[in-house]
C-alpha cells in the first residue's frame, strides 16, 4: 500500500504545483511584457492561479491530460502497472485527476481513468525513480509533425527547412495550446520515434541546453524568433509566445525526414520521485 | 474591469469592445463538445440561455446529488464548436460566450447580428476559475454526457476574462494570427 500511496502523492503534486523552472520563466515574462497590457494579465492571472493551486491543493489545470509514468526498470517489482493504475483510481476519486478517459470507439467514460492503455507506463533505464507528465489535449493538439520537404511551409531538407517547421507549428499553435508554452522537438527518426523522443525534451529543465552545438544554436533561434511573432500568451498579443525549445535528433533513412514538433501548454506538468 | 451581471442585457453587451477586460457574476451553464453537437442534432436545449452565459467548460467537480463543489473549472478550446455556434447563438439567446482560443468569422457574424461577446478566460487557470464558483446550482445531462461535458450551472463571482471578439466585428485572435504572419513571412 506504501507504493500506492507514494504514486498517490506524486499524482498530487504533479497535478496542483508547478514545476520551479517553469513557473520563474513565467515569472521573467511579466516583467517583459507591457504593464496593463492583455499579456501582462494574462500572465499576472496564470501565476496567481499557480500559486491557489499549490496553496490549496487543486489541479491547476482542469485538463489533467493523458498521464505518462516514466520508471525506472530497477522499480519494476515495486512500481508495477497494477499499483500505478490503483493509485491513479484514488486520485481521480480525490478530484486530483478529471474523469479523462474515453473509449474511443463507445464513447464512454472510463470514470477511474483506468483502462488498457491508460494510463501510460514506460519502463525506463537507470536510476531508481518515477516521473510523471501530465499533457492536456489543448495543446497535444497542437502537436505537428512535417515531412520534408515541405513545399506550404517553404521546407527544404536542412537545418533552415527545420527552422521553417518550428516557426510554422508556433505560427499554427497561437493561442490555442495555451500559450507560452514549449517546443519539444525531434529531427529526424521514424515517425513514431519522432513524437516519442520530442515529448521526451519536454522532460528537460528550462534552462538545460542540447549538447550539440547546431542544435543549441537553433534552440535559441527559434525561441528568439518564436516570440518575435507577436502572438503572445493565450494569443492576446504581446513578447512571450514560447518559453522554451529544446531539441534533440534521431538517425533517419534517406527517404524520410520527419520534423516532429510536441506543443506543451504553460501549465507544463511534469514531476519525479526518488524511491530509496 | 467592467462588472457584468446576469441577466446580461443586449445594450451592455453590444457596449463592449474587443480589449475590455470584464468580470463576471451571477449564473452561467457549461456546454462544450457533446452539448453542442446534441443541440444541432435536434436535442433540446436543456436550460434557458436567453440573456446569459456559455461556458465551454469540462471542470472537475467532485461530490454527488446532495452537493456538488467544483475544484477545477478552467476553459476548453472553443474552436472545436465552430460548426454549431452561430445557429446556437441564434437560436438561444445567449449574450456571453466564455473559452479560450476565440472562434471563427461565421461565429463572429452571428455575434454581430444577435448581439453576443466572447469573453477569453485564461486556459489552465483552473484553480481561479473554481474559486469563483461559489456554488454548483445543478447539473444537466450528466447521465448523457459525462461529467467533463454535462452542463453545469455554476454561480459565479468576479469570474474574469478580456472581450477577444465583439459585436462589431472586431476578433483580437484574428489580428494577432495576420500580424504573426506578416512578421514570420519577413523573418
């Protein structure tokens, strides 16, 4: 039961607090943006919502989206799909979680959430810990990926057909993914890998870099360039449109060159547990 | 920050302007995908929305009959009722309609014609959005639709948003989107 309870507690925190590094970043924008303009009170009422929610132990967004453990393969025994789908049962009947499940073909609700495939479990290579990320739909939906080249876009296959894309799923996004929110991104992969490992930057700390020189460069391009566009939190206008890109790459085969882009609104919910 | 009260008169709501950030209190009704998909197919609107307010809403709301408390009630993309708003603002009545995102050029036509806003409440901020439901006066279609899209009747206070669409035509979401990509087409 301990196991359950410790899953339960990850569950709360993921769902009502929102991770340090993303709510200084917002923090940072406000102080940008234009004093009474619709940015600066959008972003005013996103941190005030923040700080309720942590206060009082609410989700902080109503979407808590479709919920991905990460655990790490030594914690196979301990964390077992059957105690993860358990705890996520009593966080939905807490009210941590909506009832956010759907089957897809009968249209009805899984009301504990539970369900084969949901909610998502991966078990992953080293450490001895459990991560969560909760996405929401609003800006799953925002998520893109290209093949290129790309002739709408102007994509050519390169490095600046790949800047094309980025610009291009900011410039798509507006506010409907919530805005600011982040870009996690693959170049290159099979089109499966390519939205598993873009969901993975989303994992990264706001101010972690990618090691590869190309890539850091394009990373702090497209988030220079990305809030050039005007559009803004929620797409009210204003200076913060993007509050992070992080960027990695696969291998690809020379017919395919997928750019896969995975839009995360601000309320970019993601927590991980040591387990002793 | 304009105070708006239910019943919502035509006259204060035509007054407003794209911009006007607004504060809501009194009655509004949830509705969102599945509502107002029934509601083209023919279904029966099941609360009065003449003068008042739709919220596309999937909150969580948590006890049973005896009661009900909502502890998470931000906004959901309006875009997905393109398709059924204009003949739903036409046929209902309704002056105020809450999301996030905006909605499209038919749905602002109708706004025109009927005399009808759309308030941008902030996406995600769910939190905010449950503490100004100060009551759950009811719930419609829970059975039919589920609890993330039955119609709730909330009672509000100072639930805020900005006006992004007006009854005069004007759409902020539309001239931020044009303006985007003048500025992308000149990166």
């Amino acid at each position: 039961m301990r196991t359950v309870d410790d899953i339960v507690r990850l569950i709360r925190e993921t769902s009502t607090s929102l991770p340090d590094d993303v709510e200084r970043a917002l923090r940072s924008a406000v102080r940008r943006e234009a004093k009474g303009s619709s940015a600066a009170i959008v972003l005013k009422t996103v941190l005030d919502n923040v700080k309720l929610a942590r206060n009082c132990g609410l989700p902080l967004c109503q979407d808590t989206g479709t919920l991905t453990f990460f655990v790490s393969s030594s914690l196979r025994s301990k964390v077992t799909p059957e105690r993860i789908r358990k705890a996520v049962a009593i966080a939905t009947e807490k009210g941590l979680l909506r009832k956010n499940t759907i089957d897809s073909v009968s249209g009805k609700s899984y009301d504990d959430n539970c369900a084969d495939g949901a909610p998502l479990v991966h078990y992953v290579e080293g450490g001895r810990s459990v991560t969560l990320v909760m996405k929401g739909g609003g800006s799953e939906n925002m998520s893109r990926q290209y093949s290129l080249p790309d002739s709408a876009v102007g994509a050519g296959r390169d490095m600046e057909g790949v800047r094309k894309c980025l610009l291009d799923a900011v410039v798509n996004a507006q506010g409907y993914g919530c805005a600011p929110g982040v870009l996690g991104v693959c170049i290159g992969g099979d089109r499966a890998t390519g939205f598993e490992v873009a969901k993975e930057q989303l994992l990264r700390n706001l101010g972690d870099v990618a090691e590869d020189a190309e890539l850091r460069k394009m990373e702090k391009r497209v988030l220079r360039e990305a809030n050039s566009l005007g559009i803004g939190p929620m797409g009210l206008g204003g200076k913060t449109t993007i509050l992070g890109v992080k960027i990695a790459s696969r291998p690809r085969v020379p017919a395919s060159f997928f750019v896969t882009v995975a839009y995360m609104c601000w309320a970019l919910r993601r927590r991980t547990m040591e387990f002793a | 920050m304009i105070e708006l009260k239910y019943p919502f008169d035509e006259n204060s709501v035509r007054a407003l302007r794209a911009g006007d950030a607004v504060s809501i209190t009194g009655r509004i009704y949830t509705g969102r995908d599945k509502f107002h998909k029934y509601v083209a197919d023919g279904g029966k609107i099941p609360v009065d929305f003449r003068d008042g307010a739709l919220y596309h809403c999937g909150p969580v709301v948590v006890g049973g009959s005896g009661g009900y408390k909502a502890v998470a009630a931000g906004p959901t993309t309006s875009v997905r009722e393109n398709p059924y708003e204009p003949a739903f603002i036409e046929q209902s009545g309704v002056r105020l309609i809450i999301g996030k995102g905006g909605m499209n050029d038919a749905t602002l036509a109708a706004m025109k014609r009927y005399g009808c806003v759309y308030v941008q409440a902030v996406g995600g901020a769910a939190a905010l959005g449950a503490a100004a439901v100060k009551k759950v006066a009811g719930v419609s279609m829970l059975d039919e639709f589920g609890a993330a899209e039955a119609v709730w009747h909330f009672d509000v206070e100072r639930f805020t948003g900005v006006v992004a669409m007006d009854s005069h035509g004007r759409n902020l979401f539309a001239e931020v989107e044009e303006e985007s990509k003048k500025r992308l087409a000149a990166l």
